[in-house]
C-alpha cells in the first residue's frame, strides 16, 4: 500500500515539474513574439521567473528543437551575439513582407540595403553606380532608420551596416560572415545577382 502512495506521490511531482517547464517555455516563447527583436538571456531569465541561466538555456534549446520539428515559416534562433530571436525563416520573408502592418523598407530601398551588407565597406558613389540615382534617397533612409551608417572620406562616405541592421535580420555583426550568410538566403530565395 505504502509502495502505491509513494508511486502516486511521485507520479504527481513528475507531473508538476512538466507542467512548470512547459509554462516557463511557454513564457519564454511569448516575450520573444511579444518583443519583435532579439532578447538577452537574462531578459528571457526574467521572463520565465528564473535565475537559472543554465535551464533558461535548456527551455530555450527545448522551443528552437520544436520549432524546428513542427516545420512551419516561424523559427526561434541563437544569435551569434548569444541573444535570442523569434522571426520568419528567410525563405519566407519575400511572401509575407507585403503582409506586414508597415513594410519596414520598399523594394529598391531593401535591394540597396542587401547591395551594401554584401559589399561592405563599400563607397557612396559605388552603391549610386550599382543601384542608380535613387540609391542616395534609399542611403538617408537606410541612415535614418538605424540600418547603415556613413564614414566621410574626402568627397564620398564609404557606407557599413550596423550591428542594429544584422540584430533585425539575425546575421552576424562580423561582414565576411554576413557576406555568407548572404549568400545563402540568396540560394535559398533562387537570387543569382543582388541587383535582380
């Protein structure tokens, strides 16, 4: 009898422990799609109630593998900073941009954002001769909303993302890597030149 009670008793704080986990992920989930951007693991620690990094980072690990798993366009990463976002995979960024509340940038001005990020450093005029003449109104957009930033040298400006530019698209901070990893969501979009 006493075996049976104790079984019981166990079998009830397995199912409390699961129940805790689940909601802490679930915590978690919900102030990355809450916050839009990338968040700190002490942000996420705060979010769940614990402060523990190490089983933040095991419920964290928990949500990226069922995102995963479920195969759909949302997908939970690490960033190569440590934070962590909730955003569309690339290959599904084209489709719903057109979807969003406010498109964050028109075509020309996202195809010269993608012009820079690939050749960064790269001069002012190099990006007008690229991109045309409208390429100068779509830099002081860029600038004004956090995306580049400009260096004078002598008449021209050589032209560099910012680590806000890689945080909102999740790519390193590093420009040989965002070249790469360019080139990959390049692939993956079926886009042979960065002017298509």
């Amino acid at each position: 009898m006493k075996v049976e009670t104790s079984s019981c008793t166990s079998s009830k704080t397995t199912a409390k422990t699961v129940d805790e986990e689940a909601e802490r992920m679930a915590l978690i989930e919900a102030a990355l799609y809450a916050a839009g951007r990338p968040l700190t693991l002490k942000d996420l620690c705060s979010a769940a109630g614990l402060r523990s990094r190490r089983k933040v980072r095991q419920l964290i690990a928990k949500l990226i593998k069922f995102y995963e798993e479920k195969g759909g366009a949302v997908e939970v990463r690490e960033l190569p900073d440590g934070r962590y976002v909730m955003q569309v995979k690339p290959t599904y960024f084209q489709v719903v941009r057109r979807f969003a509340s406010k498109p964050l940038l028109s075509d020309g001005a996202l195809k010269t954002l993608a012009y820079v990020a690939y050749c960064q450093p790269v001069e002012q005029k190099e990006v007008a001769k690229a991109r045309g003449t409208q390429a100068y109104r779509h830099l002081k957009l860029l600038e004004n909303m956090g995306l580049i930033s400009r260096e004078r040298k002598g008449k021209t400006a050589i032209i560099t993302t910012t680590p806000y530019f890689s945080d909102l698209f999740g790519l390193s901070h590093n420009p040989d890597k965002v070249r790469s990893q360019l080139r990959k969501v390049f692939n993956e979009m079926k886009i042979r030149e960065i002017g298509e």
